[in-house]
C-alpha cells in the first residue's frame, strides 16, 4: 500500500497539469473562433514558411 | 489583448531582420470591424484575408469564421468603405460594424468564469470520485480514512472556487427573504461537506465529498449552457445594433464635418443625403425631396417634403438632399419618446414566471421539509444526532435539483441552437417558453409581411412607346419607384430611348426632352394627374393625359407559407397596420386574412394587443416599425425582422435574421417540442426521486447510491434534451 504515497500525488499532479492547460487555452483566446481555426489548418498558404 | 498578441507576432520574423526599423506608429491606429455574412469555408477566410491585407495602409487583417467577422488594424484614415469596395471586388459582400458596440462580446467575461469554474469542479470530481470508487469497492480502517481525508483536502478548496456563483445568488434570494433554486443547491452542498467532515474525523463510513463535487459540477454545466445560449443570442443582437453606424453630417460655417449623432445639438443644421435616415427630429430649412416614412407609421406612400415641413428621427430620404435643424436629438427625439410606452406596456409581461421557476416554487419548499422532517423523525427514533444528520444530508443530496438544473437550460440550447441554424434569434431566456402558448399572430404590414419595397403592377396594360420613355427617365433616378420600374421594363426586355435634358427634380420626379416634347415622369400633382389612392407614378408626355404606373408592395419571401402554416396550425392570424383601407384590404385578400385593421395608430395597435390578452388569448406580435414597438412589448410574444428600426428589435423577444419569413411557424412547432421536452424532463428528474427518496428517508442511501442517482438522472435529462437538435 506504501506504493499510494507516490501513485495519489503523480495522478494529482497529472490531472492539474491537464486542468492548467486547459485554463491556459481558455485564457489565450483559444476558444474564439473554433470553426475558422478548424479551417484554416486546411489552407496551404503558409504551408512554406509562417505567417509573417 | 488579441490584438496586442497579434502585433508582436506580426512584428517578429521582422524584428530578427532589422529590428531598427520597427517602430510602433505614434498616432491611435483605426480598428475596423467589418460584418462578412457570405463567408463559409477555409477558401473564404484566405482569400478576404489576402485581399485585405494587399490594401495599402492595413497593418493586419484576422477573419473570425465563427462570428463571420473581420477584424483590421489599419493607418488612422483608412475609412472602412475603402475596404467594403475592395471586398466586393473580391466577390464578398461586407458590412462596416460599430466597434463601440461590439466591445462587450469580446470580452466574454462572465462566461470565461463560469467555464473556468466548470474545469475547476470537472477535475476536483474526478480525482474524487477516483478515491470514493477506491472506498466504494472495500478500501476499509486507515486507508479510507486517508482517501477520505485527501477527498476532503480537494474538495474543500474546489467546491468554494467553483460554487461560487450558487453562493452568491443563494444569499441574495435569502437576504430578501425569498427562496431560489439555489437555496437547496447551497444547502445540500454545505450540509454534505460539514456530515462528510464529522463522519471522517470520526473515521465513519460514508463521506460525500464525491457527491457534492458531481452535483457542483452537473449545475455547472447547466448554468454554462445557459450562458452561452444567451451570449450567442447577444452577439448576434449587437452586431444587428452596431451594423447601424450612427453618422451625420453637421453643416458648419467651415463646411461639411462628419460627427457621431450623439454629438449633435438642438440647432445644428443637418444634410441629409438621399438613401439616408434623419437622425434627429428637426424641420427642414433648405431642399426637397420625398420622405418614407413607413417605419415609424407604416405608410407606404412617400410624402412630400419642403422647407418647413417637421420631420422625425428615423424617417428615409429619397430623392433629394435635404438640410434639417435639429429640435431635438438623442433621447429627446420622438423616436426614443416611444420608450416610455414600450416601458408601461414592458411591465405586463415581467408577470410571466418560467417553468423552472414555477418547478423551484414547488420543489425548494418540499424539499427542506423533507429532509427536516427525517432529521427529525431520525433523531426522536434513534437519539443519535450522528445519524439523524446522515440521513437529512443523503435526503438533501439526492433531491437536489440536479437535473432540473441541466433541464431547462439543455433544452433551450438544443432548441435555440436548431432556430439560429434556421436564422431566429431567441433574445429573451423565456421567449421559447411563451412561444409555445401561442394562439393568436397579429401581424403589422408595411416592412413586415411586405418587404417595403414597391412592385410594378401594371407594365402590361402600358403601350410599348410609353413604358420605352419611362424607362429611360426612370434609368436617371434612384427613388424606390423608378428603381422598380427599371428593373420591371428591363425584365421584360424594353430598351429604353433617347432622351436628353435628363434632370431628376428632387421631391417631384425626372422630366427631359423627348423628340422636341417634355417628358415628365414623377408625382401626380407635379405632372397634372388626379393622385389615387393606390401608390402610383405617372408619365406625361407634351400635352397628352398622364398615365398611371401602378404599384403594390412586394410582399416579403415567406409571407404567404408563414400565413398559411400558421392558420394551418390553428392560429388565429390578423393583420394591423397603420396604412390606409384599401392597401390593408388588398394584402389581407392576398394572403386570406379574415380579421384586419388598417390606419391603426402604435397606441391603437398596443390597445389591440392588449384587449385580445384581456381575452385569454396568447398574442404573438410580429412587426418592424416604430409604430410596433408598443404592440410588441405589450404583446405574450413578439418577433421583428432584422429590418427593423433599433427601438423594434429591442422591444421584441425574437429577431428573425434572414429575409425569408417562412421559419415563423416553424419555429412555433419547435418551441411546443421544446416546452414540452422541459417538461418530460421534468417527469424523468421527479421519477428517480420518487424512487430514491424513500431509501434516503429509510437510510439505507449510501454515497454510492447517491452518485448513481445523480449521474444517471442528469445524464438521461441532458439526452432527452439533445433529441430535439
């Protein structure tokens, strides 16, 4: 059982790493404009090199 | 903030180069706002892009697909109908937007913290619920009181981040000494955490900490969807505000300078160009011109304007321009005057109470007692006060409202998403509800059930020659009437003459010269006609008798179907309009309405509205004027369509995006689907209830019963509702 003082924290550890992230999008703007994003990966236009 | 980001990312790869030449502009760079509704895929999003950006002076360009939005950042004089032009070219039609208005989307505060909080519970309960299985399934002695003990650890400081909103509105219900969904909410949360705390510092058996986070998280998620409903709905709403930017031109003694028209003073003088809309109220000092003033009471036929004449705020000129001083602006003009009636009629409708809140009246009460009664009943049986509390926080627990929390609000999503796909817009959080109790439509005409645009009746019964000079004096004009009679000739493949001295009179019609005869084309009394009463322009040639071109109202896309499937349905439909007799008559005959009434002054219409609810009836109002507003607000529910005047949309519930009005009955259907959905669900929240309060009265409930109950009730709710998409 002594093996739950490492598992519980690493499984913590993990879902705030995911809840972070997540908030990390939501503060970025991720969420604005999810169709465009979903589209715009279609483009080939800055396919070469990034946007400028 | 985006556009910061966006900036010093554009900088960047040039920063490496030659980061000297960077400099930020001194100057506050223009932010254009432009609306794209043509837009659809990712070919779209390029090329407007690309377009945009090839425009000497725009700094960046960024399409929002979701929004069907453009946002640019450009040199401070870039005017936007630089780029609208440039758009068109490009084969996208665009519209400015005012981006005073629009700010508040942006920002979508309250929504990032309610989703915020949303992570915050999804993941506190589910590291809990990880540990409660772990208990659930025979972790015993030492180790579940450390399961416990760490459930408690995250369920403490989850539950009072992501609660908050409960709180809150919990303790201003109580403050006021009122009772709200909310009350339960908070008390089943409190009374589960303080048990659970006891039971595990006494290394008991049962500790809710999974429970409350669930039920946190389940409300969360209704209170979420709820939100985004409504702020997709006010998007929407403001971007039709802000596609209306309010300009003027004041004449000055410098000249003409562009001003916002809440700038504008008593006194100033206006111009107002043909095609534009008085901002003011005022009297007209020089020129003339025609004036559609259908809007504002819902007249077809175009008055004459001269120096003198009074004019309202909202009113359309024609031909000519037109210099007006301001009497009164901004609040004082007749137009915003309609507010105060808008406001009387307002009040009658705040009576409504929602389903949900009618479900809370029953519920809250029921539910406390409920569970006092078994604290009690517990208590006196056993004398055991650690018991008692158990059983009265299970109770608590498994009746909170849970799903009637996700109930409503996951049908109205489902269903204002299925409207906004079919172009309606629900404003209002009840409209849906109200929608559904609908027996009578009355209808207004002008810009409503007509598209307000005239149609020429008569071009048959007109000699070729005749209709050949017309054209060629109405190809010279923009008026409403010659544009209809252009387009109609044209259509029917007539080329128009030769016709020189061609010189439009404003307020009065065209005239030139025509193989040595003057050819007039206008105004009855201006060419020596008896006016009718039907809209009419006439032609006279030299001395000959004048002929009539006759028009009527083209009616809008849809109308017929709407009339149709509405009386189909068993509605009631009428007409009122403010327009005169036979213009009311014809259409209702047209369209086979039985009951009309025309030259219906607003006040008139809102009486109407209002005796037919006296009746019993539930009046959906559907209209677009100035003239409307109080009818509409007075009305159960109202519709307008987005042609409509700023007062029109904000005093109505639903705002129809398209031009077609054939969704109208349509979307009644869908609200009865959607109430009576709300109310199946409903049902389906108070049958699990019905079987797992007894076991929570008995004490036989454990937490793994109660998470069971919980999660399924919610989720068979959320797919009821998802059944209307």
């Amino acid at each position: 059982m002594n093996i739950l003082t490492y598992l519980i924290p690493i499984s913590l550890l993990l879902g705030g790493a995911g809840l972070l992230g997540f908030i990390y999008t939501v503060r970025s703007n991720q969420y604005d404009d999810p169709e465009g994003d979903a589209r715009r990966i279609l483009s080939d236009e800055w396919d070469d090199q990034p946007k400028p | 903030m985006t556009a910061q980001l966006r900036q010093t990312a554009a900088a960047c790869p040039a920063c490496v180069a030659a980061p000297a030449q960077v400099a930020e502009p001194a100057v506050q760079d223009a932010r254009i706002a432009l609306s794209l509704p043509g837009i659809h895929c990712q070919a779209c999003i390029a090329n407007v892009e690309r377009a945009l950006n090839a425009v000497p002076g725009v700094d960046s360009a960024r399409v929002n697909l979701t929004l069907k939005r453009a946002q640019i950042e450009a040199v401070p004089d870039m005017q936007a109908d630089q780029l609208i032009g440039v758009l068109e070219q490009a084969g996208y039609e665009a519209h400015e937007l005012d981006p005073g208005a629009l700010s508040a989307t942006q920002t979508d505060k309250a929504g990032r913290d309610l989703l915020m909080r949303l992570a915050v519970a999804g993941f506190a309960s589910m590291n809990v619920m990880l540990l409660s299985v772990s208990v659930w399934s025979g972790a015993s002695d030492a180790t579940r009181d450390m399961f416990h003990w760490i459930s408690a650890a995250i369920a403490l400081p989850a539950i009072a981040f992501s609660a908050r909103p409960f709180f809150v509105n919990a303790w201003s219900a109580l403050r006021v000494r009122r009772l709200n969904m909310d009350v339960p909410i908070v008390l089943a949360i409190g009374l589960a955490l303080v048990t659970s705390l006891w039971e595990t510092s006494l290394s008991g058996e049962h500790a809710y900490f999974d429970a409350a986070l669930t039920l946190t998280f389940f409300l969360l998620a209704g209170r979420y969807l709820d939100h985004r409903t409504r702020a997709v709905a006010r998007s929407a709403a403001e971007e039709l505000a802000a596609l209306e930017v309010h300009r003027a031109v004041r004449l000055t003694e410098a000249g003409e300078e562009q001003v916002a028209v809440a700038d504008l003073a008593p006194g100033d003088l206006v111009l107002v160009r043909p095609g534009g809309r008085m901002p003011v109220d005022g009297e007209i000092t020089e020129g003339r011109s025609e004036l559609d003033r259908s809007l504002l009471t819902g007249e077809t036929l175009p008055v004459y304007a001269e120096p003198g004449l009074s004019v309202s705020a909202g009113e359309v000129n024609l031909t000519g321009p037109l210099t007006v001083r301001a009497t009164a602006v901004g609040q004082e003009t007749s137009l915003h005057r309609m507010a105060d009636l808008v406001a009387i009629a307002e009040s009658g409708r705040s009576r409504y109470t929602s389903l949900a809140d009618s479900a809370a009246k029953l519920y809250a009460p029921g539910v406390h007692i409920l569970s006092a009664l078994s604290f009690l009943g517990w208590y006196l049986y056993s004398g055991d006060l650690r018991v008692a509390l158990n059983i009265a926080a299970a109770v608590l627990i498994i009746t909170c409202p849970c799903a009637l929390g996700l109930a409503v609000p996951a049908v109205t999503t489902a269903a204002s998403g299925r409207l906004f796909r079919k172009g309606m817009l629900i404003k209002h959080a009840t409209a849906l509800e109200r929608l559904a109790e609908v027996d009578t439509v009355v209808f207004d005409k002008t810009g409503t059930l007509t598209a307000g645009t005239p149609e020429l009746v008569n071009l048959v019964d007109i000699p070729l020659r005749v209709a050949q000079i017309a054209l060629a004096l109405a190809q010279a004009s923009s008026h409403p009437l010659s544009v209809s009679i252009a387009s109609a000739a044209t259509k029917a493949g007539i080329v128009p003459v030769e016709i020189t001295d061609i010189e439009e009179v404003p307020g009065f019609g065209t005239q030139g010269v025509f193989e040595g005869q003057r050819v007039r084309l206008g105004r009855g009394a201006w060419v020596g006609a008896e006016p009718g009463t039907q809209t009419a322009a006439w032609l006279a040639i030299g001395s000959e008798t004048p002929r009539a071109f006759l028009f009527h109202d083209a009616l809008r896309p849809g109308a017929a179907e709407a009339v149709t499937a509405l009386q189909r349905a068993g509605k009631d439909v009428r007409l009122i309009s403010g327009d005169t007799r036979p213009a009311v008559e014809a259409l209702a005959d047209r369209l086979g309405i039985k009951i009309w009434q025309a030259e219906a002054l607003p006040e008139d219409k809102a009486q109407r509205v209002r005796d037919l609810t006296d009746q019993g009836h539930k009046v959906l109002m559907v209209g677009d004027g100035l003239n409307d507003t109080a009818a509409l607000a007075a009305a159960h529910v109202s519709i307008s369509p987005a042609s409509a005047l700023d007062a029109a949309r904000v005093a109505s519930d639903i705002v129809l995006l398209g031009h077609d009005l054939s969704p109208l009955a349509d979307a009644c259907a869908t609200a009865q689907k959607a109430t009576r959905r709300i109310r199946e669900n409903f049902r389906i929240a108070t049958v699990y209830n019905v079987i797992a309060v007894p076991l929570a009265v008995a004490g036989f409930a454990t937490p793994l019963i109660a998470a069971l109950a919980m999660s399924a009730s919610s989720i068979t709710v959320s797919l009821n509702a998802l059944r209307l998409r």
